[in-house]
C-alpha cells in the first residue's frame, strides 16, 4: 500500500496563526565549511524514535481534522519525521577472537592486513592502533623483515609493520590509545570545527605553556577548513583541552562543537512506496491545489506521497496525496527507476540523482531506502555510470585543497564507502544542508542513513578490523535523472 503522508505528520489546525513563522535559523558558519546549499535547520526538533523496520509515513492529526476538510482560515503544518530508532549493529571490538596461540596488537594508527604473505603486500584492510586479533598460525612467505602470521577469520599480518606479536602483548601507553568508535550512534564520535587560525598540539601542553603562549608544544597552526573528532577533554588549570582521536591536543576555546545533522531518510516498503516529495529549503508553503491560496507551511525536510504534478498558470505543483500541493522547486522528488542493465538481477544498488541531488537503494528491483543528499559542486561533480564499491572505512579523515580556503581537513568522515578511486559515499557530520550540492566530489549522506548504508552493504567489514578494501559490495549508479518530471511529459 501507498503511505498518505509524511512521518509524523502534523497536520494541525491552527486557526488564527499567519504562514511563515518559526522559520530555520540562519547557520552561523556555513559560509566556512564545505559548500553549502542553505542554511542548517532548526535545532530542538522532536526526537522520539519510530521503528526502524519499515516506512515511518504515518498519518496523524491532532485535531482530527483532514486537510481536505479544513476551512479557508486554517493554518496546515508538515513538520519533518522525528529521527527513527537505529538498528542494532555489531559493537566496535577492539579484542578481536579467541586463541591459545597468539595475539596480534597493532600499534600503528592504521596497521595493514594483507591478502596474501608476500611481497606483492596486497593490502586487505586496516587495523586502528591498540586492536588485538588473535592470530591462528606461523607462516612463512617473503617480503617482510620479521615474520608472517595468519589471522584467525582470515588475512595475515606482518610483524615488522604495524603489529607487535607475541602471547601477551604488553598494553600501549594511555597516549597511545585510540577513541572506539559508537556503532549504536549516527555518529561515531563527537566532533567540533577549529576556528582557524588555532593551534594545535603535539601533546598536552602544561599550564606555564599555555599562559605564556609556548609555541614549543605546538604541532602546526590549523587553516583553511578544518574539523576534529574528539576522543577524550580534560582540564589544565582554568583550559579545557581535547584530545583528538588522532592524538593531538586542541583547546576547548577554538573549537565549536558539530551538532547531529537533522535530516534522515525515508525507508520504504518496496516500489508502491515511491514517489516521495522531500522539502529541502527552509520552510515551503502548502497551497490548496484548486485556488493556489496558501494554506500552511512544511518545515525543512518534512516529506510527503504525491499523487501528480502539474503545471498551473506558469507554475509546476507537486500534489499531495493530502490533498494539499507544494511548489515543484522547494522538493526533491525520489523516483523508481530501472536497473541498470549492469546490474545482475537480486542484487543490491545504490541509485544517486544528480539533478534531485537524491538516493534510492535497492535490493533488486525493490527500493528500501529513499533520502537527500549532498554531491559535488561544479568543478567537483561525480562520475556519471556504473561503478561498485570496493572499499569500506568505518571512518577516515579526508583533505585537500579548497577553492576558496585554501585547504580543507575533515577528520573521521563516518561510514565511507569508495566506489572509484578517491569518489565516496559517506556520511556528513559538518552540515545540514542535503538536497543541494555542497561538497568537494564526494557524496554526502544524511549520517543515520550513511551508517543504515555502511551495514546493509555486503560484506559486512570484519570484526576487529576499521576498513576492509578489495571488496566487491553494492553497485552505485549516477545519472542526471530525468530533465522533466515523467507526469509532465505524458
């Protein structure tokens, strides 16, 4: 069946009010972080969970009254889903496997796995520091100074480069040790943005240095475009300082923490589910479809079924199947669309449309997985065709060069998944501005769908281990979509 309407939809009669009110804020730094398409959406919206297996386009009203029966006066309002419960997923282990051989801990930020123990050093995934894997046997093979070993579940480590092994191996320094990322959490860690130019410290600095403005405890300065995943805060003298999950030190006073993006998806029940408006600037207006008098308004993100799209006196609706309608350019519509005729039949596929900067995920010919997006901006756009994505990050900082900053570092960018060299799908944690194009080729994801998307992509990383590459996982197909909307074109 259709879903009627959006996810907690409030369709409320609130007679007397004008349309336009409580509109989002303005986003207070957006013009300092990776394009943005508008400003971030209001904080303090409804955070109760809905279920996570299934469409959360409910209908409610809280006076009882259908739009279709509301009067001239009244006031309509689509208010966007609360946030739906995350499925549970695997804890993040940092104690990997059983063994009464030996233990492999890694001690380097990211330690290699191989495919094979030879010299060709075909890397199969990468090992955050402080991780222990329990290693199954000896195995001799070229190509590393020490030793060969094979891990329990597969892969092999080498014991000159990344991984210490032995019965026991002695636990890294407090210093040394690594931020274990939340699996249960849309985010797996808490993350700030530096405000540039800041200093950044190779080691916590003492109290003496950070009064007299020692620059001996000083890595670099940050620039350009810069955020940090914290791992740890602590307190030196009246000084909160941060440590970042890649070990270096920041002051609390240079940082402005990131909130949780509000945008999720929508997961849908199969291709009855689709169509499915998104609005995706700040605030819409709900039109009666016959008058075109406004009657309410839909909050940023709200989402609703349509039921046509029109045009009217130089004008393209988009129709409820409430009844009410919505200017074509304030949503992006979500779209069944065929399977690629690379694709094999069953298989999983990410669908991403350009043009309505949109995801569509499929399991065969059926969508289970509708929402917004953040792609490239001009210069920056994606590839267009058919690519399959081949490596898996948990998280992984990004960087490089900004048009406008200069330079741009993105630390632990959550829930990666490449597709064709450096291009990836991930989610975002720095903007909440899905539905325009923003960033500098990558594709931004909405976090609570990038992680749905990270764990529903086959195979699933192996326990232990923060990426796994040479993978062969879902296919992800780009277009420009349709130039007019298939209702027009009729």
């Amino acid at each position: 069946m259709r879903p009627l309407t959006s996810a907690s939809i409030a369709l409320a009669l609130l007679t007397g009010l004008v349309p336009g009110c409580d509109s989002a804020p303005e986003d207070e730094d957006g013009s300092e972080e990776p394009r943005s398409g508008g400003a971030e959406a209001a904080e303090g919206q409804p955070v109760a969970a809905a279920a996570d297996d299934g469409p959360t386009h409910a209908a409610t009203a809280r006076t009882g009254v259908h739009p279709r029966e509301a009067t001239e006066s009244d006031v309509l309002h689509l208010s966007r889903p609360p946030m739906r419960a995350l499925k549970d997923v695997p804890a993040y282990q940092v104690t990997a496997g059983e063994t009464d051989y030996r233990i492999a801990q890694a001690f380097q930020f990211d330690s290699p796995v191989f495919h094979y123990p030879n010299a060709a050093r075909r890397i199969s995934g990468l090992v955050r520091r402080n991780t222990r894997l329990a290693v199954d046997r000896y195995v001799p093979g070229d190509g590393c100074s020490r030793s060969w070993y094979a891990l329990e579940g597969g892969g092999y480590v080498c014991s000159a480069d990344g991984f210490s092994v032995s019965t026991d191996p002695a636990p890294l320094r407090e210093s040394l040790q690594v931020g274990v990322p939340q699996m249960d959490q849309p985010l797996p860690y808490r993350y700030a943005k530096v405000n540039v130019p800041a200093p950044l410290y190779w080691r916590m600095p003492t109290e003496s240095e950070l009064a007299s403005g020692s620059t001996e405890p000083i890595r670099a300065q940050a620039q350009g475009i810069h955020f940090v995943a914290i791992d740890q805060s602590t307190e030196v003298g009246d000084t909160k300082i941060n440590r970042t999950v890649r070990g270096f030190y920041v002051r609390e006073q240079d940082l402005t923490i990131k909130p949780e993006p509000t945008m999720h998806g929508e997961l849908v029940d199969g291709a009855d589910a689709l169509p499915l408006a998104f609005v995706h600037v700040d605030e819409a207006a709900l039109l009666d479809p016959e008058t075109g008098k406004t009657r309410g308004t839909a909050e940023k993100f709200s989402r609703f079924a349509i039921e046509s799209v029109r045009e009217d006196d130089g004008q393209t609706l988009v129709i409820a199947k409430d009844g009410f309608a919505v200017a074509r350019d304030q949503v992006r519509i979500a779209r069944v669309r065929p399977r690629p005729e690379e694709v094999p039949a069953g298989d999983k596929w990410i669908d991403i449309d350009l043009r309505q900067q949109l995801l569509v995920a499929y399991e065969g010919d059926q969508p289970v997985l509708a929402t917004l997006v953040s792609s490239g901006i001009e210069g920056y756009e994606p590839p267009l065709g058919v690519f399959r994505i081949h490596k898996k990050y948990t998280t992984v900082t990004m960087s490089g060069p900004d048009p406008d900053k200069g330079t741009y570092e993105v630390e632990q960018v959550p829930w990666t998944m490449y597709y064709w060299g450096s291009f990836a799908l991930h989610g975002a944690y720095w903007h909440d501005t899905f539905g325009n194009v923003r960033s500098h080729g990558c594709t931004n994801i909405p976090p609570a769908d990038a992680r749905w998307l990270f764990h529903w992509a086959d195979p699933a990383v192996p326990t232990g281990w923060h990426a796994q590459v040479g993978i062969k996982g879902p296919w992800v197909h780009f277009s420009r979509g349709f130039a007019v909307d298939p209702e027009l074109s009729r």
